[in-house]
C-alpha cells in the first residue's frame, strides 16, 4: 500500500509538473493572404474552413494590419518588434541583419528561455543566402524548397509578367509542392515533440504568393468568384506622393487589362487562381490542426496565425500588395491561447503585427523586452472589449505611413501629401476627403498620431 501511495504521489506530482510547464507555440505565417476570405467575410466564396476552426478556438482579430505591405519590411518587423522607422529595414532588398546585428527575433527569446525551436517553410524572406534567413534563430530548420514549376507558362500570356507571375493548375500530386513538405515537417515535430523542452514551431507557407499555382482539386466545387469592386476614374482623386510610389507596379493592371481583351476571361482566370491558392493555404493549416489535435501536447500549445500582408486583384486598379490602402494591409490573425482566449472570440480593435513579439513574451511568462515598438494585445485576449488607445499604423518606405482607426483610413506620403477615408460609408476607399476643408480637425488629430506611432526609439544597441 506504502508503495502504491508513493507511486501516485510521484504521478501526481509529475502531472502538475507538466500542466505548470511552459506553453509551446505553433506558430503559422501565411504570405500575401488577403480579407476576402470567409473567414473576414462570411458571403465570401473563398471559403476557409480551417482558419474558421482555428478562430472557433481563440480571438480573430477583424481589424489587424501588416506593418508593412512588403515581405520582408513586414517579417521583420513581426519578428523583431521593431517598426521600420526603427530599424530602416522599409524594402524587401534590405539587409535586415546588417540593420539589426543584435536585435534578438522572437524565435531567439524563446531559444533563451530554454524553448526548442523549429521551423520550416517561409519565415522570414525566403532566400537563404544574405540579408533574409536567419540561421541563429532555430535549432533546426526546413528551408523553403524550389518552386515546382511547369514545363512552361499556363497563362499563355508571353507578353505579361514572368514564370513567377504565372497562373494555372499545377501540380498534379499535391505532396510536390513547396507548402505540403513544409506543413509535413512541422506534422512530424507535433507527432514527435521535445521530451525535455517546450517546443516553439513556425510553419511558413508560401500560397497564396504568385505564381498561382494549386493543384486542381482546390479550383473543384468552387463557386465563381467575384470580380473586385471598381470606380471608373477612381484614381482622379489620387494626391501626388500615391501616384509616385505605384508608378513601379501600374504594368500589373495595365497588362491584366489588355490580356484580358485579347484573351477574354484571363482575369477572371488570374482571380480563381488566386482563390484556389487561398483554399490551398487553408488545407494547410487544417493538416498542421489536425496534427496538433494527436499530439502529445495539443493541451498546452498557443497558436498564432497570421499574414505578412494583404493583396490587391484589381481594388484601386492595383494588382499586387506595396501599397498603403486597406486591401493590401488588412490581414487574417487569429490567437488561441489555452486559459487565456475564450473560444469564438471577434475582437474589433483595429491593431497591427507590432502586438505579437510583447504578446507571445508576455503569454508564456518571459521577460517583458522594452524595446518593442508596440505593445502586448493580453488584455484584448483577456477582454476583446478592453480600452485600446494603439494606433495601427502601417508603412511601405520611408516616409510613407498609413493609421487605421475604425472609422478612418489615413495616409501620409513622404512629400507631404495625404489621403483620407471615412470607412462608416466607404469601405472600397473611392473618394479621398483629405483636400476638403471640413476634415481639417480630423486630419490634425490623424496626423499626431501617426506622428507619435512612428517615433524611432534610440535604442543603439541594436544597431551597428
């Protein structure tokens, strides 16, 4: 009896040992996923059943925005804390690294604080060589493989874009793609996780990012999708800094336009392309659930989805992301943090991607890192309801910055000019307010804000 007596005592105390441990993270990052998902949008035909079951355990944010409608500005600031105008890393060509010698990521805090840390796929930007992987940041990680690419071009289209703006079916066998190898890695660190550590796993998938390629089940049962919203002439109203930064990408919609009259139906092609990818990005993310679900410690694993960033198919005649409107910086997030998070929860708060490095330290017990440029979302997670003075601002190079408040889209060019968005009766953002007198009062108050959201700390010991 004295021995089974201690044995249970050793079994309990074991169990509280393990209930008290340090939560794991799986931690997900979708590239160039948009709002017009039904997840944000239940009349939405881009259905994403996974997303809806990951939000069904946590909070989705409705209103969260990139920092940066670029890959690399936006990753490295998620996973750095730090806002452009903080370290200067505003373009995806920039040498973050170099920029930030001694920043610790948010995968190198946990490394600290005893986690092992994994991942696979695209995390930070997805070269290797250079200024984009970090390699300090994991213990052990699966790059990105090589696009599979078909034998040629499936548009037909010689005279637009490139192979990495294709679109079509491809490939036949889902399991050669870049995404279901990433997502089977991280299924393999689930099944089999650290015995002595927590476990901290990021699992980047690349789709819906061009080429839109899925294979064909994902374009199967899909209902047709919507052409965007569009205002003939919307960008009259344009001020001179909006049309100075879009001048680099206009050949997107210029070209969509005269393919589709010499090849009729090529962007209703482009745009169920783009949705077949979204399914196929969901699908991930129900294998990385259902994986979870049969581990050993699906009890005790915080999981953040986010996007890096939104994407434009034809809003303000803009196809692609590297603009400051609300399509390319409203973005999916989701937290669901076991004993934190209640299930179904919808916060409105507008919020960008600054919340997560304070927020993951703070939910699993770390040291509060007062560098961080935004502040930890746990009290929304507490409280969806909870005061929130933070700004959501966003920035695609230097001296562009947009505020999004839940009335009013606001952006700053670096040349001083403006534009503003009364989103109570404007949602698609056609008409610009900023040069009428009577939101004079409202354009002040917007631009303190941005002033004081974009304030570069002096923190030199991050810095070369």
């Amino acid at each position: 009896m004295i021995h089974r007596a201690l044995l249970l005592l050793i079994l309990s105390i074991t169990l509280i040992k393990v209930e008290a441990g340090k939560p794991n993270i799986l931690f997900i990052v979708i590239d160039d996923m948009n709002d017009n998902i039904s997840l944000l949008d239940s009349e939405s035909p881009i259905k994403t059943p996974n997303l809806k079951r990951l939000a069904k355990r946590g909070t989705l944010f409705t209103q969260a925005y990139c920092i940066s409608a670029a890959c690399n500005p936006s990753r490295v600031a998620t996973l750095t804390g730090l806002r452009p105008s903080t370290s200067g890393v505003y373009q995806n060509a920039s040498d973050w690294r170099k920029a930030l010698p001694n920043r610790k990521t948010i995968m190198q805090q946990f490394q600290a604080a005893g986690y092992s840390v994994r991942g696979a796929g695209k995390i930070f930007h997805h070269k290797l060589e250079g200024a984009f992987h970090d390699k300090a940041s994991f213990d052990d990680f699966l790059p990105m493989g090589q696009q599979n690419m078909p034998p040629k071009k499936l548009n037909m289209a010689p005279e637009y874009g490139s192979r990495n703006t294709d679109w079509g079916i491809w490939p036949d066998n889902e399991e050669d793609t870049i995404d279901f190898r990433s997502t089977e890695y991280c299924i393999r660190n689930l099944e089999n996780p650290p015995k002595d550590k927590p476990l901290f796993l990021a699992c980047g998938i690349f789709k819906p990012h061009s080429p839109f390629f899925a294979p064909i089940k994902y374009y199967q049962n899909q209902t047709t999708i919507r052409k965007p919203n569009r205002l003939a002439n919307d960008l009259h109203d344009l001020p001179s800094g909006a049309k100075s930064l879009m001048k680099r990408t206009k050949w997107f919609w210029s070209g969509m336009n005269k393919l589709d009259r010499r090849i009729p139906g090529s962007y209703q092609d482009f745009i169920n392309a783009y949705a077949a990818c979204c399914r196929f990005a969901d699908a991930q993310v129900g294998r990385l659930l259902d994986a979870l679900d049969n581990s050993p410690i699906s009890k005790n694993t915080i999981v953040i989805l986010w996007s890096d960033h939104g994407f434009h198919l034809g809003e303000k005649d803009h196809i692609e992301k590297f603009a400051l409107w609300e399509k390319t910086n409203h973005i999916p997030l989701i937290i669901a943090a076991p004993g934190v998070t209640k299930p179904n929860s919808l916060c409105h708060q507008p919020i960008d991607l600054t919340v997560l490095y304070p927020t993951l330290l703070e939910l699993c017990g770390l040291k509060k890192d007062l560098h961080c440029d935004g502040p930890s979302a746990v009290p929304l997670l507490r409280n969806p309801e909870a005061l929130w003075p933070y700004p959501a601002i966003s920035t695609y190079g230097k001296g562009n910055h947009t505020i999004r408040t839940k009335r009013w889209r606001y952006i700053q060019y670096n040349d001083g000019s403006e534009e503003l968005y009364n989103h109570d009766y404007d949602p698609n953002e056609w008409t610009n307010l900023a040069n009428q007198p009577i939101m004079v009062p409202t354009l002040s108050k917007l631009r303190a804000r941005i002033a004081f959201g974009q304030e570069a700390k002096q923190v030199p010991n991050l810095r070369r």
